[in-house]
C-alpha cells in the first residue's frame, strides 16, 4: 500500500467549541469556511453561501479547523466518553489505490470496507474507506480532498502541510510489535529511526510516509493505548514564538519547554490541549527521501524540552488514558 500523507485527524471532545477557541486564537487556524457536508451554494453567487457561514461549526455541533489549502485538517466531533482521537485520514493517489488497500487488508486478515459517496461527501472527500490499527484506532483511507484556496490565519499563521499532510501524530501503543507490522507492512510506512528507554522494552518509533521525517511515532511505556501528542508545523520560527508567547500569556500549561530534538531536528514546545492530549508546535523539521537510512538514536534532545522524558511521558499516559 501506498499511504501519501497524513490528510486530517477527528477528535472527540464534551466541547468543540473550546477547541475552535484553542485552535483559533493560540494556534492561528482558520475556521473551516464550509463544514464537510454541506453545500458550497452557486459559485459567483455570494448569497448562496455555505450555510454555516465561514463559522466552522456545523449543525451537530462538529468543529472543524483549517490550515492550509484543504477545506479542513482538523475536526472535533461533540463526545462525552472520548476526548480523544476519533478517527486518523490516510490519503491515498485515487479510486484504484482505495480499492486495492482495501482487498489487501482483507487479505491479509483486517477488517476493511469501502464507505459510501455519501460518507464520502462528509469528510468533504472524492472516495472513502474504512479500518482499525491494532490499537483500536478508527483509519479513514481517503483520496480527492476538497481545496478550498483562501486560507488567511485569523493570526498570520502560516503551517507546513500541503503534500506533506496535516503534521505529526504520536500514538501510544500497548502492543507494539502489531502496531508496527500494521502502520509498515500493511499501511507501507517507513522507519525513520527510534530511541529506547527504562526497562520492559519501551520506545518511541518514527515513521515516514513522504518528505516528512514522521507522521506517525509508535510510543511503548506499557499496557496503554491512546495519543500522546499531535505536531503541526509552522513556516518560520517567528511564528513558533508568536504561538509560544499567545500560550503563557494565556495561561495554558506548557508540558514541554522550547527546545530542539536530535532525530528529526524540530525545533518546538508542547502545550495542553483542551482535552486531554498535548499539541507540539514546530519549526525546521528534517526533510527525508528514498535515500534515508533507518537509524536508533541515543539522546532526545540537542538542548531544552525539558518535561519530555520517559518518567513523566509515562505518567501523563496514563492519565490521559485512565
């Protein structure tokens, strides 16, 4: 299988709108100017409009966040019980990829159906297909996003996505041998590199499906499963900064301080989340091609992030989870 990028990530939360707030005002993303589902009206007509007006908010109380050229990355569904990820969006070439993805999970012994045009047409997409990682998570594999050309950061944000997909998605794993077998040789990613930490085989993993140094870590610290962070990139350190400054000026709990890691070079800080989980903010982040060689690092960090080791990754885990 050929996975392309890393095309959007739904969550669920007692209160979208907190996150609509968090993800307009700290972060600088736009609200979606159409929610997924809904009519763009008549084009050249500036009165037949979407009907949830550029608000990003959609009848069910769904919010939904954009980056860059796609009408949205990023989704956050009313849920009481889950106020985690609810769904990850693989993007796949066209039609005969996602049928093909789709009889090769089958084959190969996961459960994998083709979606309707009309589940299709919700997440604002050309074709749609359904399955589960080993840990539980729901995999929407997808192909022909919806572009909507005018981005403008409600903060003058600009983020690295494009074809290089939404940004980065640390998963917590309980079983990481299956997770692995699952996300390299089912979903076709590629090892970066990986540290190891403390006793019982804990890891953290990095994988590439394109130039991104990773858009999905595999995190082991023990019988846990869940999401440790989400990473999205920005254009220039200033707007690192800017974001950084937004986050203490409003009180929102850093969990890891400004600093640089060793392995993929990302310059960056990780904040809480409304709900639960926590979002790293980037810059610089390494670049790799077919000629990159898989390697085990030894240190996390050339210098800061100070709160990002194993111990307290650990107990974070489990209170996320618990």
């Amino acid at each position: 299988m050929d996975i392309k990028a890393l095309g959007y990530v739904g969550y669920g939360a007692p209160d979208p709108k907190e996150w609509l707030k968090y993800g307009t005002e700290i972060i600088g993303a736009m609200p979606a100017r159409a929610v997924p589902g809904e009519s763009w009206g008549m084009p050249m007509d500036p009165t037949s409009g979407p009907e949830s007006g550029g608000t990003g908010v959609a009848a069910d109380g769904s919010v939904y966040l954009k980056f860059d050229d796609r009408q949205w990355r990023i989704g956050i569904h009313p849920s009481q019980d889950n106020a985690g990820i609810m769904y990850i969006g693989f993007e796949v070439a066209g039609v005969r990829e996602l049928e093909a993805a789709v009889e090769e999970l089958k084959s190969l012994g996961y459960e994998a159906e083709m979606g309707t045009a009309e589940q299709a047409y919700g997440r604002a997409v050309t074709g749609i297909a359904y399955t589960k990682d080993p840990a539980g998570n729901s995999i929407e594999l997808f192909y022909g996003a919806t572009e909507d050309f005018k981005m403008e950061s409600p903060l003058g944000m600009n983020f690295k996505m494009g074809g290089l997909g939404v940004g980065h998605l640390n998963l917590i794993v309980s079983d990481l041998q299956a997770n692995k077998d699952f996300y390299i040789r089912v979903l076709g990613f590629n090892l970066s590199d990986y540290i190891t930490f403390g006793p019982n085989d804990m890891s953290a993993n990095f994988y590439h499906c394109n130039g991104r140094h990773h858009s999905i870590g595999l995190l082991h610290v023990g019988p846990i499963d869940g999401i440790h962070h989400m990473m999205i990139e920005c254009e220039s350190i200033d707007d690192v900064l800017r974001c950084y400054e937004r986050v203490n000026d409003a009180g929102i709990e850093v969990k890891s301080t400004l600093g640089r890691h060793i392995n993929d070079n990302m310059l960056s800080f990780y904040m809480a989340s409304p709900f639960g989980f926590e979002v790293e903010i980037g810059w610089d982040g390494a670049i790799v091609d077919e000629n990159w060689t898989p390697r085990q690092f030894c240190e996390g960090d050339i210098w800061g992030h100070r709160g990002l080791d194993a111990e307290t990754i650990q107990q974070e885990s489990e209170k996320v989870t618990s």
